[in-house]
C-alpha cells in the first residue's frame, strides 16, 4: 500500500471550513483514498473514500488532484465536535491498509 | 454506533492471566481485523480474516491468538502478557472487496499488570 504524508496538527475556527491535505505520490491506479477520523480512545470513524472524482456526503467532501498524488478533506462547517486526529490512508481495502500519524485537527471556538 | 461492538470496553489482566476480547459485527460484513494502538504510536493491524479464514498474521507473538468462529464473531484470546501489550485493541470489519470502508468498534482498553 502507498504510503500517505500529512501535516501533525492543523487549527481551525470554530464555523468556518477546515481543508486537511494528505500527499500521496506512490498511490497505485487501483488504490482509493480513505479518510478516518478518531476522537480521543474512540475507535476510527470513516468519512470519505475515492478514487479519482471528488466526493461529497453529509460529514464531508473529498477533492482529488487530477494527477491523484494528493487529496485534500475538507470539513465544511468546523465544530468544536470535529476536533480529533485526521488519518488518509490509501489502499485497495481499507481494512488492511497501513494508518500513519495522521493530523491533529483542533477546532477553536 | 458503528455496527461493531467490542467488549469488554475495559480490561486489567496479570501476567499469568488468560482473558479474551470479543467482537461482533451486524454488518453482514465477511472480513474482520484486529488492531492493536499503543500509546503515541499509529495503529499496527495485527491479524486479518476473510471468509472466516486467517489470510494475515503481521508477526504478532504467540500470546496473542485469534479466533474466528463465524462471519459475524472475532475473538483475540490473551494469554501470559507482558505490560508493553497494554494498549487499545481495536477490531474492525468489511466487505471482501476491492474500494471498501472499513468500520471499527470503540476498542478494549487493555491494562496489564
């Protein structure tokens, strides 16, 4: 599985959109893009996932480069709630891809 | 609620003791993961069954055994830790297939003593 790089925190104002980048240069043609979230002791939350088109759910939206060598999470409207760790992780499952440090994302109020 | 539920949620075990962690999925899900998170450290998946079947074991001690009786069910049998196993195990569950989500449970927050 390809290996992921993300900043170790980040803040974000509380209201306002919180944009995670994750680089990815090695990512193979059939890997996806996870992305999960743990608050503190909790187990890992999924959010998002893609291949190559961006994505939208009610939690998020994923954007994709066109080159797929990086992503970037983004987080529409930050709470205080959304204050946890941020892992990109890709892989063609994602049960069994590699999770790294991740980004510390703290929303302030 | 992710549709894994762990237990127990809490656990303090000797070294000489022999205690299990149980999972359960209502996902329908055929794949199931045990993980293990020590402090400050990223997650290291321990063991990997697909189809009821071991198909990874990333080199974890033999103290550490797994079972898995059914699609549904994963237990991680614990037996003569030592304290550096005192960590958050986690187990996860997901479809066979290529481009799926992942879904984890609250963990079993283990104390060895």
């Amino acid at each position: 599985d390809a290996k992921t790089t993300q900043p170790p925190s980040m803040d974000c104002a509380e209201g306002r959109a919180a944009n995670l980048p994750c680089n990815h240069s090695t990512i193979s043609g059939n890997e996806y893009v996870y992305w999960y979230r743990q608050i503190h002791s909790q187990g890992p939350q999924y959010i998002i996932h893609g291949l190559k088109n961006n994505e939208t759910n009610e939690m998020a939206s994923l954007i994709i480069t066109e080159d797929r060598k990086s992503s970037t999470l983004i987080l529409p409207h930050a709470t205080l709630r959304d204050t946890a760790v941020y892992y990109c992780i890709v892989g063609t499952n994602a049960g069994k891809s590699t999770f790294g440090d991740g980004t510390t994302l703290t929303v302030k109020p | 609620e992710t549709g894994v539920t762990q237990t127990p949620r809490h656990l303090v075990m000797g070294m000489t003791n022999k205690k299990s962690l149980k999972c359960e999925q209502h996902l329908g899900h055929n794949a199931m993961y045990w993980y293990k998170q020590s402090a400050k450290k990223p997650l290291e998946l321990m063991f990997v069954y697909s189809l009821e079947e071991r198909v990874e074991n990333n080199s974890v001690p033999s103290r550490f055994s797994p079972e898995c009786p059914n699609s549904s069910h994963l237990f991680l049998h614990l037996h003569t830790l030592q304290p550096e196993d005192s960590a958050l195990y986690l187990c996860a569950s997901s479809q066979v297939r290529p481009s799926t989500e992942a879904f984890f449970g609250q963990g079993t927050r283990l104390t060895v003593v």
